[in-house]
C-alpha cells in the first residue's frame, strides 16, 4: 500500500511523535493533517512543516471534544488512516499511586478515552481499507514504580486494539508501544530539560539510549502502509521492555 494521494490525520499531530507521523506521511505522499489544542504549537508545526519543504496542514482542534474532533474529521473526509497521538502531559498524573491517588489515575485515562473517541468519530468517514493507530507506552510492557498511570493507559490501549481489530474489520487498529522518546530535533531547542531528564532512563536499556520520534513514527507509516497488520502491539523501545 502507499500514501500516496492517502489522507492521514493525526490527533496530536503538533508536537513529537505526532508531528513526526505527518512530516513523514507527507514526505511519502500524503495528503497529512496535524490536529492540536493549542494554536501557537498549530502554526509552529506548520512553519517546521514549510521548513522541511513538504505540503502538511496544521489545525485546531481538541480529540477530547467530540463536535470538535468530528469537524476536523469531515473536513478532510474520506480519510484513509488516523493517528491517536496525543498527550496532555499537564493532566497526565506521574508519581506512585500514595501520589496520584484514584483522581490523578482518572486523569491519565484521558488518553484512553481521546482514542475511543477518534476510533468512534472516524469510523463512517474511514476508507474500507483504512486503518487506526493508537500509541500506548512501554511502561505497561515493563513495571517501573512512579509510572503507574502511564501503565494503565497502555495496557487499556494494548487490550483496545485486540478486540477491535476483530470487531472493526476491514478496517486496521494497531497500537505502538514507544519506551521514553524524545524529539531530538525540536526538544533540543524547545524544551532541553525534557532531553537532560530523559537520557539517564536510555541507560538502562539493551540498546542505552533513548528512542527519537521520528523513530516511533517510522512504526506509524509502516502499520498504515502494511494492509495484512491488525490487533498488534508494535514496541518501539530500544528493548526496554524486554
Ligand atoms: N515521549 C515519550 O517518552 C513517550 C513514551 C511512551 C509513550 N508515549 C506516547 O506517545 C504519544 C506522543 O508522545 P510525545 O512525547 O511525542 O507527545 P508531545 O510531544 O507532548 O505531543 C503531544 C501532542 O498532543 C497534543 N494534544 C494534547 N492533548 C490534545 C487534545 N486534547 N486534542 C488534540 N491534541 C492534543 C499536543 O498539542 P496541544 O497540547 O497543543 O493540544 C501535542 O501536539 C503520547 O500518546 C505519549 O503518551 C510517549
């Protein structure tokens, strides 16, 4: 399969892996929308787009929100691959659960429940042959204390797309499961604590480094493009999770 001339939307396609996904996807041809809720990160994204020299589109919109979300979606309909990337890193609740408590775990789910709402608001607008990726995180593959509301939200993103992959059929559903990745691009100059505070994790895995978001999204475009994948779990960890 190839993207050529394929619509691609990306729900948390502003920032990191996301914006990877939609660089990448229109690089290969793509008709790619980013979505995001903030519209500085909206125009950024689409001035590194312009930079990069590839035809990718940027818009507001909040995968939280359904008539938000459902707008964004028919703009661009027939669509033939959808990405849930997004992470609302302020709400998302980290500490051991004495810390986040039921509260802070209720939080992390939002992340749970920003994918099922693209999965249920792209479904009619899908192609036969489309397909939905979903990102969950290495921290539910491998037990680490203080990550436990990143560990619940994957393993409910992990069992998502096993059952759905047989209830959505023909469409696809994968989900990646990325350990601690940081832009080395963009986080470098925009947020270089993020990279100093995420390095000495990189140490502890077989391949002793951190992944890099365009390493996570090259996961993305081979699930869409690949039409025999459905119901798995990619890790794209540098072995963190073994
Ligand atoms: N980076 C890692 O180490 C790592 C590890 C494991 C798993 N993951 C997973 O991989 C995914 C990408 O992570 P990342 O680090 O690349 O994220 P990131 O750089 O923080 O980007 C998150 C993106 O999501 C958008 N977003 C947040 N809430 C949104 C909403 N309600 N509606 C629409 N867009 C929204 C953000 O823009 P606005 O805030 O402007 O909306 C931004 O574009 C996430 O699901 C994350 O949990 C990441």
């Amino acid at each position: 399969m190839t993207l050529a001339g394929k619509t691609v939307v990306v729900v948390g396609g502003t920032s990191g892996v996301g914006l990877h996904i939609v660089l990448q996807a229109a690089a290969a041809g793509a008709k790619a929308v980013g979505l995001g809720r903030s519209p500085l990160r909206v125009a950024a994204a689409q001035e590194k787009a312009r930079a990069a020299g590839v035809a990718a589109v940027f818009e507001q919109a909040d995968g939280t929100d359904e008539t938000s979300l459902r707008a964004a979606l028919e703009r661009h309909a027939p669509i033939a691959h959808v990405v849930a990337s997004a992470l609302d890193a302020e709400e998302h609740a980290l500490g051991d659960f004495r810390k986040t408590g039921t509260a802070g775990l209720k939080r992390g789910m939002n992340k749970f429940w920003l994918s099922c709402t693209l999965i249920e608001q792209s479904d009619d607008l899908l192609e036969p042959d489309g397909s939905i990726t979903l990102m969950s995180g290495s921290d539910e593959r491998k037990a680490w204390p203080g990550v436990v509301a990143h560990a619940i939200v994957g393993g409910a993103l992990n069992a998502l797309v096993r059952t759905l992959a047989i209830e959505l059929a023909p469409h696809r559903i994968n989900v990646i499961c990325p350990g601690p990745t940081v832009d080395s691009v963009n986080d470098a100059i925009e947020r270089p604590q993020r990279v100093t505070g995420m390095q000495p994790w990189g140490e502890r895995f077989p391949l002793k480094r951190v992944g890099d978001s365009s390493e996570v999204a090259h996961g993305a475009l081979f699930l869409m493009t690949n039409g025999y994948v459905t119901g798995t779990i990619l890790d794209i960890d540098g072995g963190a999770s073994v």
